[in-house]
C-alpha cells in the first residue's frame, strides 16, 4: 500500500479540511498519515487515518511570534517599528530562527517516508520538498487562503511589511512553483495565485462530507438548555480577522430575548468585551468546540446559520469558508454578507438573505425575516446542499493525482 503524509500547522482537529481530506486519501487506497503541527486533544478520528502529534512525534516549537499575531509588550512595539530599523532588524533575527525551528529543522525530523506528500502550509515546503527528494515522492501543496492577500498593506505593521510578509511571500513562491501540483479552495482564490505565481491551482471546495459525521449525546441546542420558543443563531469557524463577529452581538442585542447567538470555534475570547456592553443576559454563547465530525450534527437544530465575512482584503473578498458549506448542510437558513463565491455557489435558489453592508439592524432585520419563512428556506437549503458533494470534489483530487507526472494512486 502507497503511503500520503498530509502536514498541517495546527491540531487536527482545528483543521476539518485537513481531515477529509486524509480520509479521502484513504478512499484513493493510500495509508493515510497526519503530522499535526499541535496536539489534538480530542483524538475523534478513527483507524482509517493516523495521525503523528508533537508529543509521539518528536517536540514542538511555538510558531514565531510575529506570525501568530502577538499583540503585547515588547514584542507588540518593534513589531509596529516603535523601535526602529535596528528594533525590527532584531525581531526579524528572532522571527528567522524559530521559523527554522519549527518548518524545518522540528518538521524534517517528524515527516515519515511517503509516496505522496499533501502539504497544508508552504512554511513545511523545505522540509517536505527534501523528505520529497529522498523518498522519490511527489508533493501537493493546498493554499488554504491567498495568504499575502489576507491583510490589506496598509493594515500590516511595519515589520510585517518590511521583512515578515516579503519573506513568507518568498518561502510561498518556493511552494507554488516546486510543488507537482497546486490546490485551493475557491476559483477566485485560484485566480489570485495564478496572478502572482504564473500557475492556477486546482480547485477542490470545502463541500461538507455527511459520511463523516458523528452523532453527538445532545445537540447545540439541548446543550445550551434551550426550548422550542427559542431562537437559536449559529457562525461555524474559528474566528478571522474579516469576520464581523462585533456586527453579530450587536444585532442580537437588537432582536427579542428569545434569540440567542452561539459561536461554534476557537478565538472568539476578544468579544467577550461586546457581550457585557450590550448587556445580552445569557444570550450569547462562546467557546464552543467541537469536533470536526460534530459540527454539522450539532447545529442542525439551530434556526439561522450566518455566515458573515466581509470584504476586508483580497482574500476575504473571494472566501468560499468551510463555514458556509456545513450550514448549508445542516439545512438552515442562511444570512450572510456578499462574497462572489458564495453567491456563485447558492446561484438561483432564495436560501435565506443576502446583505451588502454587515450592519447589525440589517443583519437582526434579515435574521427576523429568515424566521418567518423557515419553512421554505429550508427546503430550498437541502436542494442545494443536494448539489454541494464531497464526493465531486474527491473526484477532483483523483483526476490530479492521477495525471502527476509519476501517478501515485494505488493500482
């Protein structure tokens, strides 16, 4: 049996892409094996794939500073360049040296041999490319985002602009032109890259996968001790910078007490603060997580799925998030902001509200108006998530693989 290693920056399960795809890996008739950049602390998958974590595979490294956002203290300051060029010159020095760490020298130790390598983050793709080069394997490499269109220029730091994002453009580019074949999430997403690379990856969607999912005990709603007159308001994902979580609380404070809002994902701690101001009495719900095979089951009893991103950057203007498709599969009515994608996707069919501007009376006005014709927004979500499978786009990644230029798949 041929061997795919899929390698991911974050815990498997933060990453429900990342997991269908390792599954679908093993439906092509691999051995399907993850090495997760942190620790599950749920191990919700089962013998189909296995998964290599920092604490069986070898230690981690915190992921640089500047990378993952750090907001406080000296950090905080040479990052905006309150400490000049020699401040940024030596957060830089800092920022190299644990990026080594942890793409390379931490990750090269940690990859298995494979055949084919599916590579979630270009900052592996050194140590991916020589485990590669070793093993005669080939690589695969998914952009998740268009990464140095996410923040908007004038947004960044200084040192993000002057030596972090160059750099990280530069290690990308490495990926998107060593790599045997580029994927992505969404057709404009793709047209980005191949705007800066030359080279327009593949597009596989982040359809939800039904034969994944895994009952849970009690629903989202039995979890949060809410009865029949309650309306229950759900946003799936892990929180992003074009997100308009401040925008939600503040239309909910505008809806009758019987709405609540719950948050289903990691990072949502900074709204805490616009929970208490608007004086939401338990309204509010966050800190929510589930497993990746949980989500959809758990928010089926939900009223309203919204989906709320913005055009905040290039990346953001072209989303097609994961969020999307399992609210859609969870057959609730959707309002949401405009996003190409999105509204590419839903095509003809009245699914719920479509809102050109997030502002919290728009969205608590069209959250109401989805309540009064549930009914019909509902039987229009499940025709369209009839036509949103994971297995249409399983066939995509069959198709790539097989036309590599030494096809991996398993006869």
């Amino acid at each position: 049996m041929k061997t795919a290693v899929s390698v991911t920056p974050l815990a498997l399960e933060a990453d429900s892409r990342t997991y269908r795809i390792a599954r679908g890996l093993t439906e092509l008739g691999f051995r399907s094996l993850v090495v997760e950049g942190t620790a599950s602390r749920n191990r919700f998958w089962g013998d189909d794939i296995e998964v290599t974590s920092p604490e069986t595979g070898g230690a981690a490294v915190p992921a640089p500073r500047a990378a993952a956002g750090h907001k406080g203290g000296m950090i905080a300051a040479l990052r905006s360049g309150r400490g000049g060029t020699a401040g940024e010159l030596v957060l830089y020095a800092g920022f190299r040296g644990r990026h080594w760490l942890r793409y390379e020298r931490h990750a090269e130790r940690r990859l298995p041999a494979a055949d084919l390598y599916y590579l979630h983050s270009f900052e592996f793709y050194r140590a991916v490319a020589a485990a590669a080069r070793r093993h005669d394997a080939e690589v695969i490499y998914d952009a998740h985002d268009f990464y140095r269109g996410i923040e908007p220029a004038a947004a960044r730091p200084s040192f993000d602009r002057h030596h972090m994002r160059p750099f990280l453009d530069a290690r990308e580019d490495e990926a998107l032109s060593g790599a045997h074949a580029v994927v992505t999430v969404s057709d404009g997403v793709a047209g980005l890259i191949e705007r800066v690379s030359g080279r327009r990856p593949v597009v596989i969607r982040n359809c939800h996968d039904e034969r994944l999912d895994r009952e849970t005990r009690s629903d989202l709603r039995a979890a949060l001790g809410l009865g029949p007159r309650d309306r229950l308001c759900v946003i799936v994902g892990n929180r992003k910078t074009g997100m308009a979580a401040d925008a939600a609380i503040a239309a909910l404070a505008r809806l009758p007490e019987e709405y609540h809002l719950a948050f289903l994902g990691r990072g949502y701690e900074a709204v805490a603060e616009a929970s208490m101001a608007a004086n939401l009495n338990g309204r509010l719900h966050l800190g929510i997580v589930v497993a990746p095979d949980e989500v959809v089951p758990a928010i089926r009893s939900a009223d309203i799925g919204l989906v709320l991103y913005e055009a905040y950057s290039e990346n953001y203007r072209y989303a097609l998030p994961n969020g999307f498709f399992q609210v859609v599969a969870a057959g609730l009515p959707l309002v949401r902001g405009y996003l190409p994608e999105i509204e590419q996707t839903i095509g003809d069919g009245v699914v719920g509200e479509c809102l050109d501007a997030l502002r919290p009376d728009e969205i608590a006005g069209a959250i109401r108006r989805c309540t009064e014709q549930a009914a019909l927004l509902r039987r229009n979500v499940a025709e369209l998530a009839a036509t949103l499978r994971w297995e249409t786009e399983l066939g995509r990644l069959r198709s790539l693989i097989g036309g590599l230029p030494a096809s991996r798949i398993p006869a």
